[in-house]
C-alpha cells in the first residue's frame, strides 16, 4: 500500500511537522499554562459550569481555544492536498484490493442519517463519506491529531488486548463505526482465529479498510450498514465492541446502538466501546467539554450527559461498567487516570455482558 507520508514533498513534509510541532506545544506548554493560570485565579471550581466561566476569563483562553481549532483546520488543508494531488495513485489502489480472502459488502441504497451527513465532524471538510479519498485524508490526519502516538494503532492494540476477553476460536467479533479499519485489524490480530465484522456508514472508510487488511494478508469482513440494524442474526456475536464511535452519534442513537450490540450478542457474550468520560476534575472536564465546540463534536455533550450504564441494563445488559483506560501504558486503569500534565482525551471503555439465559 502506498503510505502518502512516504511520497510527501519537502514543502508537504514541512507543513505537516509544523502542524504537529504546534499541536505538540498546545497539548503540553499552553494547557499547563492555562492550568496554572487558573489555578492561581482563585479557588478551585466546584462544577464544570463553574470552571467553564472561570476559563473564559484566563488571560490566556483566547490563545489556548484559537490555537486548538487553528491547527484543525490547517491539518486538513495539508492532509486534503496532500491525497488530492496524488489521487489517481490512491483510487487505483483502492480498486486493487484483493488477495486475503476478506469481503467488502456495500450499500449504494443505504440510507446515511441527517445528524451525520449534516456536520464535518472534526471540522474535516465534506466529513468521512462524501468522497472516495476520504478516508485517506482522515487517515493521514488522523495520525497528526493523535500527536503521532497512535502510529502502528497502540490505542487500538492496547484496547484490544486489554479490555476484551479471551474468546473460543470460532468466535465472532463486530466492530461498529470501524472506519478504516484502525480499529478492525489489532481484533483479528487478537482473535487469529475468529470471524471479524466491521460495520461502518460511510463507503469509503470501508473501501480503504479492505484495500489495507487484503494488503496485510488480513482476512476481515467490511459491511457498509449502521450500528442500529446491522442486520447480522440475533445471538450470533461474541464480542460487540466500537472505538470512538458513540461520541459521534446523538444520545438516541447511541440507545439504539447498544441495543443493537445486546441483542447481537450471545449469552455470555461481551459488549466493549473505547470512549470518553468525564474525570470528575471541574478544570479539566471544562477543557473537554469545551473541545466539542473547537472541534465541531455535535454529539459530545449527549455521550457525557447519557446515563450509559442505565442504556446497557434497558438492553438487558448485565454487570455495566466504565473503566479509565491509559492509553500511554496499560490501556484499563481501574485505578483511574491519574495526573496529566499535557491535555489529553480521558478514554474510558465501557463494558457490559449478555447474560446466560
Ligand atoms: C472517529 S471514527 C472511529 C473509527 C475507528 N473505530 C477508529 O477507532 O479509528 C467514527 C466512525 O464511526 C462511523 N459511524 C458513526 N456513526 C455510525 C453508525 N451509526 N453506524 C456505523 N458507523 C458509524 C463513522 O463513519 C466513522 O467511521
């Protein structure tokens, strides 16, 4: 597979380690400054809407929020010339995915709800479905948001090797919302032996996922369909597990997404989502909240005012939980997630189990 990072020009190359030297800077040097000041302000908040005005009134707020969507959106402007100019390499690609023995089901006819097509999500113009390149672009930008430490998708390994089960080896896996696969391929590097589903809206996430899994010798099943009504059979799944997909839907939807995932599962089964959650700390869940505005996140806010637990034991779910999880080192950290300097995403998996009849 062609890795664009591999074909940047020098001037490419520049301006995507100038994005990331700034995005750096922000995450570790202006956030602890933003912290100190405000610690220095006076008392600490007692609720997140308290420490929400009391940011608003630090010297160095306006630099700290301007900074955060700056960089988003100049990330994008690289990471989308960057595959545009080299857009009939990448299509070919994608038309020549073969090899492992994995399929590629898509759904011209599938109906993509309003609340996704209406927003670029992440300010990633035209989004994640509206064009073969995509994925590619999110792909690519993708590695710069996360600051390079997710490059060989550590996030997504430790994830799956610590926050899923141990599975019989005919088992059955579904990812729901995989995108391009980041989140797909670390489960059937988990499950050798299993059978592994990803289900995403968006066509071209799916496209690009196939292409890379038949590239890496990865038998996986991509199906174009929605995380609501997969229209996989009842019971027949033992792990129903998402990765940063829950915060992208509105709270209704994110109801009927862990239905779905329940009544997919068989006793005993295992139902896992990778998300965020508030840390209880006013200062820090401010800048989080915050984040939702700066990075166009229309969902955010419904994930951290839904009661999850209560959805899981609604779908007949037992045994519901949420666990920090530490994405530098241990992945679950039931001990939580401790300090941290630099910002950071407080990730947090939930969890919830089918019950034996
Ligand atoms: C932030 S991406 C995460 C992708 C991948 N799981 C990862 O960790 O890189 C969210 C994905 O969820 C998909 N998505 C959002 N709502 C969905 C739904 N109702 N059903 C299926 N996929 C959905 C989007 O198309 C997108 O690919």
């Amino acid at each position: 597979m062609i890795d664009i990072e591999d074909r940047l020009t020098f001037d490419e190359r520049s301006t995507v380690d100038y994005i990331l030297a700034l995005r750096k800077r922000w995450a570790d040097t202006v956030y602890p400054a933003l912290a100190q000041e405000y610690r220095t302000s006076g008392a600490p908040a007692r609720t997140v809407e308290e420490a929400a005005g009391r940011l608003r009134e630090l010297s160095l707020y306006p630099w700290y929020s301007h900074l955060e969507r700056v960089q988003q959106k100049m990330l994008w402007r690289s990471a989308g010339d960057a595959v545009i100019s080299r857009r009939a390499d990448l299509i070919d690609q994608l038309n020549a995915s073969e090899g492992a023995g994995g399929t590629l089901t898509l759904d011209p006819e599938l109906d993509l709800p309003g609340w996704y097509t209406d927003f670029d999500i992440h300010l990633q113009p035209g989004g994640f479905f509206s064009d073969d390149l995509s994925a590619y672009v999110y792909e690519f930008g993708a590695r710069i948001v996360m600051l390079r430490d997710n490059d060989g998708y550590k996030f997504h390994r430790l994830f799956a090797e610590t926050a899923l089960p141990d599975l019989p080896s005919a088992a059955r896996v579904v990812d729901i919302g995989c995108g391009f696969g980041k989140s797909t391929r670390p489960l059937a590097a988990r499950y050798p032996d299993a059978e592994i589903i990803g289900v995403d809206l968006a066509a071209p996430g799916l496209r690009l996922a196939h292409a890379e899994a038949e590239a890496e010798g990865t038998a996986i099943s991509y199906v174009q369909g929605d995380g609501r009504a997969t229209g996989l059979q009842d019971g027949s799944c033992d792990v129903v597990t998402g990765t940063m997909v829950l915060h992208e839907m509105p709270a209704q939807a994110v109801r009927e997404t862990i239905r779905e995932a329940a009544r997919l599962l068989r006793p005993g089964g295992a139902l896992r989502f990778l998300e965020f959650q508030p840390t209880g700390e006013p200062f820090r869940d401010a800048t989080i909240f915050e984040h939702a505005e700066r990075n166009n996140e229309p969902f955010f806010h419904d994930l951290f005012a839904s009661d999850l637990l209560e959805s899981c034991r609604e779908a007949g779910l037992t045994e519901p939980s949420w666990s920090p999880f530490d994405e530098r080192n241990h992945g679950v950290s039931p001990g939580g997630w401790g300090e941290r300097r630099e910002w950071h995403f407080p990730w947090a998996v939930l969890a919830a189990t089918k019950p034996e009849n």
